[in-house]
C-alpha cells in the first residue's frame, strides 16, 4: 500500500507539473519558427526600411526568420487591427508609427485601443521634421515667418502629405503655439507636396529631414528650423523651432509592439535584442544614413512615450479639427 501511495503521489505530483511547461516552455525556445513583423505602410518608405533592418538583425541573432509583412491602409489601422487580433505567442509583431499616436483622436471609431491592446516591446529610432520654406518668402528666420503670416493671415499654404500625418499636426502644433493662420493644403504623400512647394503653390511645409534634405542642400527649398529639441547633426547651423517658439517639439517614434498578453519573458527577450542592435556600429550608421537616431530604452519607457505622445497629439487633433482622407 505504502508503495502505491508513493506512486500515486509521484504521478500526482507531475501531473500538476504540467500545466506549468506551457508557461515557461515559450521564453526558453521563442521563437522556435519564423516571425512576422507586419508594417502599416507601403514597401520603401521609412517604416518599412526600420523594420527591415530590425528584422534582419532579429534574423541574424535568434535562429529564425523575422519576416516583414506590409499591410498598408486606414493610415496603418489594418495592420494594426491585425496584430490586435493575433495570438498573443510573440509570432506576430506590429511596427508602431506616428500613426498609432495620432490615430487615436483622428479616428472617432476603432475596434482597438492602441495603448490597451498593444503591448510596447521596444522604441528603435526617432526621426526629425524640418520647417521648410518656398525661397520666394521673404523669411529667413522662424520669427521673420511668423511676423510674415501674422501680417498675411491665411495666404499662406501649408502643404502636408495628407491629413493627419505626422508631417500636417507638426504643422498644427506649429499653428497652435505660435499662433499664425496658415491653409494646409493636404498632398497623397510627401513628393507631390515637395514638388508644389518648390513650384510655388504652397509656401511652408514641415517635411521629414529625409525627404527635404537634398532640396535644402540643392538651394531648392530653405530651412528655417527643425523641429526636434535638439539640432540635428545633418543641419548643424539650422537652429530649432523651440529657440523661438518655447517649448515646441516635434518628431517621430518607431518602435515594434506585440499583442496584449504576450509573455513578459518574449518581450523583454526582444526587448534586450533589439537595444543590442542599436549598440552596434553598422546599424547606427545605418540609421543615421536615413536621417534618424537611435532610441534604445525599455518596455516601459517606450509605453510611456507612446502615452505622451497620443496625449500631445490628441490636443492638436482636436485643435485642427483633423479628419482622416
């Protein structure tokens, strides 16, 4: 009796054992088959060029695949909705944008919260905006411009590369604090705004550094200022926006989220190896080679900047009366 006692409590004991395995057994293989790293945006642009460079890291450094997968549309909510929707394993991972933060007031109705249904994972570079001028306006300086606009309230246009993109609210938020009255003029992307602008038909656009930057070195275009807190290294004698207008910053986060529920220990293990990346030499220059920086952190420190920047955008939203294409 004694011996089946001893048994029964043995094979007892292992039973309760078990459903254990199911918790602890992902953090030990993840990924144990490929990954997928869906982008809300079209093949080229830079989103999908981070998540490129981020997943063949990925790639090089877990033993699997981590493949990009672009779903462009509803200015990223389809994807966004997909990877909401997604099993909660680590096999389905969302680039986050600009987008996601400005979203959330945009659009009055959404099947998800972006901040409750995605998990933050890891930030991975930031990108600056450049206030850039047609050179027929006579401002050479911020202040020159907004003595301009004051003196010409709702002539000039502001061309963006569509309505509540990161480029039109940096614009809005520019609007709001330094209280000039401008016309956005929204664009289907970023390059027929550019070629208007420096055509002539709009006057000021608040463009990514990438995109503006051989127009500005050419003498196409002429930069007033950037809009990060901090100049940027790729125009060391363009001052910032807040040297004139206190307070006043723009930029853009990407980082990579998972869904909801997701093992702690997925995360931080992506987590850890996406900052290693940012460590390294090539991929540095890889990312300043697009006129971004690096942004290495915490979960917890990317989902509170994403926290920050939804609530930033969410007053500039609603101070533009911004509605989506």
């Amino acid at each position: 009796m004694k011996l089946l006692r001893r048994t029964f409590l043995r094979l007892a004991a292992s039973a309760v054992a078990l459903p254990a395995i199911p918790r602890i057994a992902p953090a030990q293989t993840y990924p144990s088959r490929p990954v997928r790293i869906i982008v809300g945006f079209a093949p080229g642009g830079p989103t999908d060029v981070f998540a490129r460079v981020v997943a063949q890291w990925l790639s090089d450094h877990l033993g699997q695949q981590f493949v990009v997968e672009n779903k462009p549309g509803a200015g990223s909510n389809i994807a966004t909705e997909m990877v909401v929707n997604a099993l909660p394993d680590g096999y389905t991972l969302l680039l986050t944008a600009p987008a996601n933060t400005i979203n959330t007031t945009l659009y009055d109705k959404l099947s998800f919260d972006f901040i409750r249904d995605i998990a933050p994972v890891a930030s991975i570079v930031r990108t600056i905006y450049v206030m850039v001028v047609n050179p027929a306006i006579p401002a050479k300086t911020v202040p020159e411009f907004i003595s301009y606009a004051k003196a010409n309230p709702g002539r000039i246009n502001m061309a963006s590369a569509g309505s509540g993109t990161p480029q039109h609210v940096a614009g809005e938020l520019f609007k709001m604090m330094a209280g000039v009255e401008m016309v956005h003029v929204p664009y289907r992307g970023a390059a027929p705004a550019l070629t208007d602008l420096i055509g002539g038909q709009v006057q000021v656009m608040f463009d990514n550094m990438t995109s503006s930057l051989e127009f500005i070195r050419a003498g196409k275009l002429r930069a007033l200022a950037v809009t990060a807190s901090t100049r940027s290294a790729l125009l060391p004698n363009i001052p910032t926006i807040s040297n004139f207008v206190p307070g006043f910053e723009a930029s853009a986060q990407f980082g990579l989220g998972a869904p909801k529920n997701t093992p702690s220990e997925i995360v931080d293990k992506l987590n850890k190896e996406i900052n290693a990346s940012l460590a390294d030499p090539k991929v540095r220059q890889r990312i300043a080679d697009l006129a971004a920086e690096v942004l290495p952190g915490s979960p917890a420190e990317f989902g509170k900047l994403i926290a920050d920047e939804t609530q930033k955008w969410a007053k500039v939203v609603k101070f533009s009366g911004a509605k989506p294409d």
